[in-house]
C-alpha cells in the first residue's frame, strides 16, 4: 500500500475547505465565479478577452489569471478591460483554493457581478483542485485532437460546460467531431457545449448567453 496517499487526501481536504471559504466570501459580496481550465494553448485567454469585450457595460467583471511564470494573460484580459490579478504559481502546474484566497484578499469583491479564473494550462491536476467557484468550464480545441475525453476523463467528468474552440480549423486538422462528443456523452452526459471560434467570432453569442444567464440564475437563487 503506497504511504503518500492518505496525505494526498489531507491536503486535498485541507482544499476543499478553504474552497468553501472563498465561496462563502463571494456570496457574501454577491459574485458569481467561474473556474476556466484547458491545456496550454487552447485559447482560454483569447476566449476572456472576449467575454469581457462582449459583457462590457452588462457585468462588471473581475479576473485572476493563473500562470506558471509571466503575467501576459492578466496583461491581455487587463487591455481587453477587466480588472485582473495574476497568480503566479511559482512553477506548480494548477491554481488552488490557497492561491485564490490570496487574490480574493487583491478585489474589492463588491465590485464585481461575475469573477473568472483563468486556471492554469493543464488538463490533469486543476481538476482535483477546487477554488470556490461556482461553475467551471472546460475549453478543448481542434487542435489538440478528438481523443482527449478519453486521455482525460477526470477533467472532463467534473466541467459545467464544454467549449469547443477554433471550429475554424475543422477543414484542416482530422477531427471527428462525432467520436470527441460520444467520449464527453459516455463522461458527463448531457454537459452544456459551444462550438465556437476566437478567431472568426462564430459561435460566441451563445456562450457570451449562457454566461449572462449563469450570472441571473445565480441571482435568482440568493434572492
Ligand atoms: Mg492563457
Ligand atoms: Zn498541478
């Protein structure tokens, strides 16, 4: 029997209760928080940038960008309007809810409608991390290959929604779109998914939609 498991479950633990912490802290100022992961380069930066250009003078939205080393994601999603706080993790390869309880402390929460965090690029240990949001979206892309949900089942078990970037490469790149959505159907039935494209803009009214009315009901439910 391996040692370092029961420690594994302690921090894990140790987590998830200052997870309930950070939650209890934006439900107190009324934010509704949302916890983007993908692996590296799937476009969730280009995915924020747009969502705040799209919600600008709807929701007043706040940021944390993780990252292993620089701030250029917070420096985009700042040019793009938000106000962002970045997270570098010192070389760890996924946010947790300690990190984000120090950022927490950065935004006067009050602020903000909605918080996205913009997790670290990393398809395998942001998943067993909870941060405290309240919903937490997955974004795949054509590049990366229709067999992820099968590589990573654990990543795509636990996500409120799926989005599907760069649908603009579907001509190019041998992906069967079928085969990726049978895997996310067999791990997380009936998950909300968008198709959409940062390049081209396709797609990206339905997302910008759905988080406006994630922000509502969330509204709805405290009232
Ligand atoms: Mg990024
Ligand atoms: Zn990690």
């Amino acid at each position: 029997m391996p040692q370092h498991i029961p420690v594994v479950e302690n921090i894990l633990s140790a987590n998830d209760r200052l997870a309930l912490e950070n939650q209890a802290e934006l439900d107190a100022a009324g934010v509704f928080a949302v916890n983007i992961m993908a692996s590296p380069g799937a476009g969730k930066t280009s995915l924020i940038e747009h969502t705040v250009r799209g919600l600008a003078g709807k929701l007043r939205l706040g940021m944390i960008n993780g990252d292993v080393a620089t701030s250029l994601d917070a420096d985009r999603a700042q040019a793009a309007g938000a106000v962002a706080i970045q997270i570098n993790t010192g070389g760890d390869c996924h946010l947790d809810a300690v990190m984000v309880h120090s950022a927490l402390l950065k935004l006067n929460l009050t602020e903000f409608d909605l918080l996205i965090i913009e997790n670290v690029g990393n398809l395998i240990c942001p998943a067993s991390f909870k941060l405290g949001t309240h919903k937490s979206v997955l974004v795949a892309s054509i590049p990366e290959g229709d067999d992820k949900p099968y590589k990573y089942p654990g990543m795509y078990r636990g996500v409120d929604a799926v989005v599907i970037n760069k649908i603009d490469l579907l001509p190019y790149v041998p992906f069967r779109m079928d085969y990726f959505k049978q895997g996310i159907a067999a791990l997380n039935p009936g998950v909300t998914q968008f198709e959409l494209s940062c390049r081209t803009g396709e797609g990206l009214p339905a997302w910008l939609a759905w988080i406006q009315n994630q922000v509502q009901d969330y509204r709805n439910t405290r009232s």
